[in-house]
C-alpha cells in the first residue's frame, strides 16, 4: 500500500510540477503589434492627426470580423491609435512631455494591434490626412502592402520564429516619409 501511495503520490506532483511552467504566459500572449512612425522627408516628429487603417489591396478598410483579425474591437475596421503617455498610477496624461509610454515598445508613433496569425502579406496600410493644415500640411494618401516582419510579436513563439526567417529585423516601426500635397 506504501508503494502504490508513494507512487500516487510521485506523478500527482510531476503532473502538477509540469502545469505549473505552462501556466506562465507573456502579457502579449497571441498578440502582436504593427507600429507605424510617419514623418515629413528630412523631418524625425512623427506627423499628428492622420487616419491609419488595414485595408485591402483596393484601399477599402478591412472589417475585424468575429476576431479573426484582432482581439480587439469586434466588426469594426482595424485602425491605427496614437502611442500615448501615462502617469505613475496609470492614468492617461495629455501631451508627450511627461510620464512612460504606455506602449512603451511604440514610442511616440501609432499602433494597431493583431492576432499572431494575422496574414500580413493579404493586406495594406493606409494613411490619409484628414485633418489638414493642423498638422502643418496637406499630405498625400499613402498605401503600402504589410509583409510578417512588420509585426511586433512581444513573446517568444512559433509565429516569431517563423516571421524572422526572412525579412529585416523584427520590432522596428514602419518608417513612412509623407510628401505633401
């Protein structure tokens, strides 16, 4: 009877030991990122007040549907937000002068957050100005289709290994040069 508790005893404790590093996940888990940093020729200030979007190869915005494309708002178009800065209890500050990124992996540049399987290569990135003289110009539309080491994957992962097999560096922003109209 010793034995055959001892032994219960011995793989409870394995299967539980083996759970236990599973359980650990990155608080990126199945997410990534695709940061864009917009900017005049010759200029580094990244342009405020443009509209950035996912879209097709005919420039129509990409709906999310049912979370196929992000973990993030459900039946509606994939757009880019502006990175902002936070306060030490986390609240959102106005202005880029003070406090942490809240993103802290995207700077002062706009982000769109994606599943890892998000196929890059099937879509585009669209910037308008919509804004017009507030951002200091008038620029053109810019399109561009996306390859998989455009996405910032935060955790290690098959999706990560498989993305820098080929390409540039992973985790660096799309460097785009607007030209006015």
């Amino acid at each position: 009877m010793k034995k055959i508790y001892s032994l219960f005893l011995l793989v409870t404790a394995t299967a539980s030991h083996a759970q236990i590093g599973d359980a650990i996940h990155c608080g990126y888990d199945f997410t990534s990122y695709i940061v864009v940093k917009p900017h005049e020729d010759g200029k580094d200030k990244t342009i405020n007040g443009l509209k950035m979007s996912i879209c097709d190869e005919n420039g129509n915005e990409v709906i999310n549907k049912n979370f196929k494309l992000s973990w993030k708002n459900n039946n509606q178009p994939l757009h880019f937000v502006r990175n902002y800065k936070i306060d030490v209890n986390n609240n959102r500050l106005e202005g880029f002068d003070k406090g942490k990124w809240f993103y802290y992996f995207a700077d002062n540049h706009y982000l769109v957050t994606v599943t890892n399987t998000f196929n890059a290569e099937a879509y585009y990135l669209k910037i308008e100005d919509t804004d017009g003289e507030e951002n200091g110009g008038h620029f053109k539309t810019f399109t561009m289709q996306l390859a998989p080491y455009n996405m910032y994957i935060l955790c290690d992962s098959e999706e990560r290994q498989q993305a820098m097999q080929f390409g540039r560096r992973m985790n660096k922003p799309i460097d785009v040069v607007l030209e006015k109209r």
